[in-house]
C-alpha cells in the first residue's frame, strides 16, 4: 500500500523559505516520476514542479528559478525548496507518484 505524508508547510512572509518534504512509503521514489501539486482555493490542481526516475527536473513556469525539487534516495524522501516566496504562492501542496497523493500540507505566504 501505496502511502506519501507530506511536511513542512506552515506560514511565512513574503520573500521567505519554505521546505516541503514528501516521505514514501510502499514504494521506491527513484524508480518513478514524483511530482509537487499546488491547490489554491477555488482553482485547480496544478503542477509545480516534477522530478523523473533519471533525476530530470521540470517547472511550472510561476515558479522557475525560486523553486527546486529534489530527492533523497537513501530516505525515500522529496523535496521542494521554496525561496521568495511570493502571497500567491499560498495553496495546498501535495505530492504525488503513481496516482497516488497525499493529504497535502498547507503553505501561506503573508505577512
């Protein structure tokens, strides 16, 4: 069975960090393509950044050069450094592999 927890939401100001940890349980990462999804209220899921079996990376466009994705094989875990963060930044961000989600982890940006 198929589990992702997600971590490290919570609030920040503007122009502030965040880093999102998904931890996978029941699978191995580096064999899939995992990527981060944002909700904003009101609006759809979306993509904010992937990471494939090989390593590669992709990024919305909203967030090119102030986010980065990455994983950690040897624990099973990814990440999503968040840098300058911006108040339309806030949403719901979960991870997903396999069609599989977590229950997300709530980021706001405010001040």
């Amino acid at each position: 069975q198929v589990q992702l927890v997600e971590s490290g939401g919570g609030l920040v100001q503007p122009g502030g960090s965040l880093r999102l940890s998904c931890t996978a349980s029941g699978l191995i990462l580096k064999y899939h393509i995992t990527g981060w999804y944002r909700q904003i209220p009101g609006k759809y899921r979306e993509l904010v950044a992937s990471i494939t079996n090989h390593g590669t990376t992709n990024y919305a466009d909203f967030v090119q050069g102030r986010f980065t994705i990455s994983r950690d094989d040897a624990k099973n875990v990814i990440h999503l450094q968040m840098n300058n963060l911006k108040s339309e930044d806030t949403a719901v961000y979960y991870c997903s592999v396999l069609n599989e989600w977590g229950q997300g982890t709530q980021v706001t940006v405010s001040s």
